[in-house]
C-alpha cells in the first residue's frame, strides 16, 4: 500500500468527522442572521471546546478499549473546585489553577488504578467513582455560586488580536503538549497495544499498565481543563447531575462521531475533537433554522446513528481482526 493510501486510511475516520463538521458549520453560518462574523466563530468555539476537550478524554481510554463514565463528573468536580480556588491574585489564581488540574490527575490515576490493579471493569468502575467526584462537587457547591478570576476568564475565552478564538488556540496547545506526545510516546503505544489485543502486547513485553494508567490519569487531567474552562464561561461552580450526565454521554458520541472505534485501538483524540465540534453545531443549526429544541435529541441521534453505521460498514470487510488496526 502507498504511503498516503495507508495514511488517508488511517485518518479515515479523522477527516470523515472534519468534512462533517465544516458542512454542518458552513451551513450554520450561511443561514445566521450575522453571516460568518468574529462573534459568531468565538461563540460557536467556546461551546465546542467544552465538549472537546470531555470528547479528548474520553478517547485516551477508548483506546485502551475501555470507557469512562466518570468523565462528567470529574468535569463538574472540577468546575466546583475552580470556583473556590481560581480567585484573587496572579499567586492565588496560579495555585489555584494548579490545584484543580492536580485533583482532575488524581481522579484519573483513582480510575486507572481500580481499572488495571483492582481488575474491574471499566463501566463499573466509573460508575462507582463518578458517583463519588459528584458527591464530592455537591459537598463544594450545593447550591450554584462562587466565582473566578476573570481577567483569566476573560483572557481565555475572547479573541486573540481580535480574529481567533482564545479557546481553540489553548484547545491547540493542549492537542500539542498532551495528545501528540503522548501518542507518540512508549506509554502511547502501549495504551493503543491494549487496546488492539492486551494478551498479545503483553506476551510481547509492551508495558500494557504502564500505557493504561497514563491514559486513564490523563483523561483526567484533560476533563480537568475542560471543568476550569466551564468556570471560565459561566464565573460559578455548579454541581448540576444532569449536566455531568450529559457531557459523558456526549462525550462518547463525539469520540464515535471522530472516528475512534469502541473496540480499542484505533482513532485519534483530534478526529473526537472535530466529532465534538460536529455534535456541538447541531444545536446551533436547530437555532438559525428555528427549529423546536425537542428536536434536537432526534438530529443528533440520527447524525450519531450515521456515523456508527459508516463505522460498521468498514467494519464487515474486514477480513481478520488485524486488519481493523493496519
């Protein structure tokens, strides 16, 4: 197989999401009343990045072929903590900032360890720890309220020179210091080994839960960023059920959306980037065309259904369980 063969199969799923989420977006803002304008790209991107960097947690343990239910509760756990810890002065926000990522990478390690060294499923055991990091959020705020530093806030969710969205520039730096690293690194290919067949990267001396424990630690972290940034939005913590229910689900729409397979082992938290960007303009398409948001349940369950379909179609023909990861 030629070289760009090989990699426009590789990045299949990553450039189906792409091309999804520029047809959705185009429409969007052909059909909003203020045209393609700086206001409406920084909205439409401060929504989306909430759920991606959710959708880029979600996939570093996918991968692993497992999956993580605590992710929105990790994301309202942290949302909760920022809005006590992310005031006052440049010291006091820096600390508290850094605190808030702290408790996000130890959420991640809990995970992991109750995952790789308890040897328990990975539904059950998020289901258990998610109902903990809430209950810990509820304790922090059981009514909506705190606040944030918001020269930060404002900083990271306005434009920079007045064109780009603050948010997709850290989103960026994120995807460079966390994703690509890590999926380049030992401990990536492991946790990619994992998921393609943990007996035989095992048996081949791969450190399958050396790979497995940075991947669920990192997940962590990253639902962490995406909690301080939902403090950045809305200047208060809130420790709403629903909404952690909600950001995990949809989490797990946008990694199926970005093309990562729930088998494990194959897709790329930037394809899961764009699935959340793709899942997120579904809203905003439902707003510029009027339509009723009862509907908007149906348009993103179709869209999903679509996009788990194309998966399973390429899924029949292959022939062996090799060839769904070369």
């Amino acid at each position: 197989m030629k070289d760009w063969r090989y990699w426009l199969a590789e990045q299949r799923g990553t450039l189906l999401a792409l091309g999804i989420f520029i047809v959705m977006f185009t429409i969007y803002t052909s059909n909003h009343p203020a045209g393609f304008t700086a206001n409406v790209v920084q909205t439409a991107a401060n929504k989306g990045v909430l759920l991606a960097f959710v959708a880029m947690a979600q996939t570093l343990v996918v991968i692993t072929a497992g999956i993580d239910l605590s992710i929105g509760m990790i994301f309202l756990l942290t949302n909760c903590l920022a809005s006590w810890l992310v005031v006052g002065t440049p010291m006091q926000t820096t600390l508290g900032l850094i605190a808030v990522l702290v408790v996000g990478l130890l959420c991640g390690a809990i995970n992991g360890a109750i995952v790789i060294y308890g040897r328990l499923q990975p539904i059950v055991a998020t289901i258990a720890t998610g109902a903990v990091y809430y209950g810990i959020g509820l304790l922090l705020r059981p009514f909506p309220g705190g606040s944030v530093n918001e020269d930060l806030a404002d900083a990271l969710t306005g434009r920079v020179f007045g064109v780009v969205p603050a948010s997709l520039v850290v989103l960026a730096a994120i995807v460079l210091v966390i994703w690509v690293p890590f999926s380049r690194s030992v401990l990536g290919r492991a946790a990619y080994a994992a998921g393609s067949s943990e007996t035989a990267a095992y048996m081949s001396g791969v450190p399958i839960r050396r790979g497995k424990f940075a991947a669920y630690t990192l997940a962590g972290l990253l639902a962490a960023i995406g909690g301080l940034f939902l403090t950045f939005f809305t200047y208060t913590g809130d420790a709403a059920y629903a909404s952690g229910n909600a950001y995990t689900l949809f989490s797990i729409a946008a990694v199926v959306l970005g093309g990562v397979s729930l088998f494990g082992g194959k897709g790329s938290a930037i394809g899961a980037i764009f699935g959340a960007l793709a899942f997120r303009t579904i809203g905003d398409l439902l707003f510029v065309f009027d339509f009723d948001p009862l509907w908007q349940p149906l348009f993103q369950g179709v869209i999903l259904l679509v996009a788990v379909s194309l998966g399973a179609f390429a899924l029949f023909r292959v022939r062996n369980r090799l060839e769904w990861f070369l």
